[in-house]
C-alpha cells in the first residue's frame, strides 16, 4: 500500500540554526499539509499546499516557516531560525481528494 | 474558535472488553469527522471518514456513529485485543476550509 515518508525522524537542533523536513507524498496525490503536535497538546495545522502555492496557513506559520515543493516528489518544511517552542513532532499528510488523509509517521524536531 | 473534545483522555481496559469513546465538534460548518488511529512511532492511519448524520461505519471490531445535528460521534472498540492499544483521534473538518481541527486524542491500553 502506498504510503508517506518522512525523513528524519528525528532531527536534533540548537536554537537559532534552519531545520529542512523532508516528505515524499503518495504520488498521485495534489494535496500537502504538514501538522505538528507539541508534547501533550493538540495535533495542529500549519499549512496546505496545492497547485505549487500555499492554499492556506495557520497563524503559527509566520515568516520563519516555509514550504516547497522542488521536485516532483518531495515536499518540505523549512524553519528559517528555530526557537525551543518549535519542538515538536511535525507531520506531513497528502490527499488525491480532500477528504481522505495519508500521514506520514512524523519527525521529531528538538531545540536545544 | 474550531474546539474538538475527546473523551475520555486515557482508558485501560482488560483484553476482551468492549469500549467506547467520545468525540464532540462544532456542529455548525460541518463537512466531514474523520477517525484515526495512532501508535507510536507510526504513521496516524485512518479509520473512518463520515460525512452523513447518522451514518455508521464498520471495520471489523471498531465501528463509529456520527450525529451531525447534535455534534457527537462515538468510537466503539468490541472485544477489545492488546494489539487495539494506541491513541484514538477524532478530527473535524468544514466545508470552507481544507484543515483538519483535532481533538486531543483518547489513549486505550489494553492489557492481557
């Protein structure tokens, strides 16, 4: 079965340093998101991406974060400075239709 | 605000019990109330999307109840089996939007 990866899994950084995540999507599918879940909250949206432009964003996605589609596979989250409030676990899901998500199993960002 | 609420926050069971969760959502903009399951250091995989008021959906031992009038759905695991320990998610999406607002998830064990 078809699924999505992420890479790495966990990924440790110092305050202040750029952080790229990297998903390959299911490949036929036209939707992308990542989420994160901070330890013991809620899974939360950040963005949607479809069509090479962000659909829409939450207001945690500020000028710090980004996301790019370079290739005709991958898909990434870069966080240009990260702050030790950016810990988390940080997913990638896709979608052929919108209703149906496929995540991956998640990377796990620490700020030190 | 969006507000998804699960209950119960954790749930530990005897192998054999049947159980049951609890998720409530706003029911107004209702478009769609998806079900996950979620192990660690997997992919959250999916297990219902439901759409209708009053649908009920089945697999295998796990099925699920939406009323879309009142904002509810109910998870129900029959006979319960160590391999069902693992966090249950309820997420909720409009029709305006492409997000998923999650709730905090219920954590079953199930233990022999």
């Amino acid at each position: 079965e078809p699924e999505v990866t992420q890479t790495p899994s966990h990924q440790v950084t110092q305050m202040g340093q750029e952080v790229i995540l990297r998903c390959v999507p299911i490949s036929n599918h036209l939707y992308f998101y990542w989420y994160r879940q901070i330890l013991g909250q809620k899974v939360e949206f950040l963005v949607s991406f479809y069509n090479n432009e962000i659909s829409e964003k939450s207001e945690i996605f500020d000028d710090q974060f980004s996301v790019e589609r370079p290739d005709g596979s991958n898909f990434t989250l870069k966080i240009r400075s990260t702050k030790l409030e950016d810990s988390a676990m940080y997913f990638c899901a896709s979608s052929a239709t919108r209703v149906g998500w496929y995540f991956g199993p998640g990377t796990r960002l620490t700020v030190l | 605000i969006l507000n998804v609420e699960q209950s119960p926050q954790s749930l530990h069971v005897q192998e054999g019990d049947s159980t049951n969760f609890t998720c409530s959502f706003p029911s107004s903009n209702f478009y769609a109330l998806h079900w996950y399951r979620w192990e660690t250091a997997k992919s959250p995989e999916a297990l219902f999307v439901m759409t209708l008021n009053g649908d009920e959906k089945k697999k295998g031992r796990i099925s699920a109840t939406l009323n879309t009038k009142e904002g509810y759905s109910y998870l129900y695991i029959k006979g319960s089996q160590p391999e069902d320990s693992a966090t249950y998610l309820c997420a909720f999406n409009t029709g305006t939007a492409s997000k998923l607002t999650f709730g905090t998830g219920t954590r079953l064990q199930v233990t022999l």
